[in-house]
C-alpha cells in the first residue's frame, strides 16, 4: 500500500525519509526543523484503513 517516494497531488500512501529527501537541508538546519535520521513520514491517501494498516504491521515486523 504504501510507496517509498515524494510526490505531491496525489491520491495513493507515500512513506518517504526526510533527512534524505533530494532537497537535503544541511545537519543544522534538520535539527532546527526537528528531522532526524530515524525518522518516517507518512502520507495517508484513500485506500481503505484495514489495508494500510496490515501493510505497516507488516513492514515494521520486516525491519
């Protein structure tokens, strides 16, 4: 369900990593912003709820 990447006006889950997003901040300015390393964010878009939500059990039970 959800896709690893950065999009914007669209309708589908994303998941994407922003410390490494393609318009990097520098180390200062993450920790300004509060980013960190381990950090995930995720859009929720319009699939049904049961599904997102067994996707992520299944991928934080993978990592």
């Amino acid at each position: 369900m959800f896709t690893r990447l950065v999009n914007i006006g669209d309708c589908k889950s994303l998941a994407c990593h922003p410390a490494s997003t393609p318009w990097q901040l520098s180390p200062e300015e993450l920790e300004l912003a509060g980013v960190t390393e381990d950090m995930v964010r995720l859009s929720v878009g319009i699939e049904h709820v049961d599904d997102l939500i067994d996707d992520l059990d299944q991928a934080l039970e993978a990592a």
